[in-house]
C-alpha cells in the first residue's frame, strides 16, 4: 500500500524560520499528530555547520559575511560545513524510519538515488555516490547534491541541497563539507543554461516519491 507524504513547498525562506518550522514538525511527528512530511524551499545565502563543522573551513572573515548578510548557524546535523543559497533546492524530509523499516543507511542511500535516477532519467547526466568516503551525489570529482541528516528517536531532520541555478562562486566562501581536493557544480554548470526552478522543484519531489514509494499530498505552505 502506498503511503501518504504531506509536502509543504515553503519557496524562499529564512534558515532560520524554516528550522523552527523542522523542530514544530519534528515534535508532532514524535508524538503521532501527523505523517511523514517533506519541506521543499530555498534559502538566501547562509552557511550552516554540522556536528563536525569546523570553523577554519570558514575560508573568508565572518565580518565580510555579515557584511553581505551571510549569516552562519550550528546545527546538529551529520557533516562539515555547507552553503545554501538562491538557485538551491534545499528538502528537509520528516521521515520516521522505523515506521518504514529503514535504517540510517537505508534512509541516505535512498536520498541519494532521488539525484541520480532524475539526472540519469531526466538529463541523461551520470551521476554516483562515493559511498566508501563522502555522502551525497556527484558528477566527476563535482558534488551536485550535499546531503546531511539529524536524527532522532528514528525520526529524520535536515537533509539534502540539490545545486540547480546556484551561484557557485559562494562555494569559495567555505571548504564545501570539509573537503578540499573536490569541486562543487550545478546543473546548470552542466546544462549550459538556468533552470526552472519550479519546474525542478517538482521533479524532485516526485521522484522522491518514487524511490520512497509515498504518494504526495502538496501543502502551499506552513502555518
């Protein structure tokens, strides 16, 4: 039987509000008030540091940051450091992974496959994992798709940064993931072209479903 995956479409939203909007979400879901949840949405630029981060993999002074508005968050995701940006599809999935008999790995294995089965089907792009060193999703020695999960109560939070339109030179603002001797692309790197944003938006929330085997139920927004 195919389960139920509310999707909330947030547009662009702040880092900040859209974690509150995870916490709120996290806490019903841990209590049975509602079913697995998807939030797709975009961030203006901010740089978040996982449970690993470090801040040396900050390459520019935080001053110049907050200058341009750039604001920097700790959080207790897995991974390093990462940036998130306009042209950005950011998913928090709130998926809980015992009721659908997945583990940890399972769970990041299937993110992974969401990008590679939809650059492959849709772009005729070959994309992999690198799944003995590096989580996430990559072209070449490029990563296009940064993934990092908090979990609690096998209950998921954060998750995934699908590069679409991104401006790529904001990467050069931090080590991506704590990583130095990869690079990071877009698919409109790959492309030669922009995007539709919106367009994508819903290939990834339907092909989401199609490798976690839900049928959506879209939501415009949060209250």
């Amino acid at each position: 039987m195919t389960r139920k995956l509310e999707v909330m479409r947030l547009g662009r939203i702040d880092y900040d509000e859209a974690l509150d909007i995870q916490r709120k979400l996290f806490a019903s879901r841990m209590e049975g008030e509602i079913g697995d949840t998807l939030l797709i949405l975009e961030h203006p630029p901010v740089i978040t540091l996982g449970r690993r981060g470090l801040y040396s993999n900050i390459v520019v002074p935080e001053d110049d940051l907050q200058k341009e508005g750039v604001g920097i968050y700790e959080v207790a995701r897995g991974g390093d450091v990462t940036y998130h940006g306009v042209g950005q599809i950011v998913g928090y999935p709130i998926i809980h992974l015992s009721e659908n008999k997945l583990s940890v790995k399972d769970f990041v294995g299937k993110l992974e496959e969401v990008f590679i089965r939809l650059l492959k089907e849709r772009y005729d792009i070959s994309a992999r994992t690198e799944e003995k060193k590096y989580t996430g999703v990559w072209v070449g020695d490029e990563k296009i798709t940064a993934i990092g999960i908090e979990v609690k109560h096998w209950i998921t939070m954060h998750g995934f940064a699908f590069n679409v339109n991104t401006n790529l030179d904001h990467f050069k603002w931090i080590n991506p993931c704590g990583i130095t001797d990869k690079g990071v692309t877009s698919l409109q790197k790959l492309m030669g072209h922009p995007l539709n944003i919106d367009e994508l938006n819903g290939m990834v929330i339907d092909y989401f479903c199609k490798v976690f085997d839900y049928e959506p139920e879209i939501i415009k927004g949060a209250s």
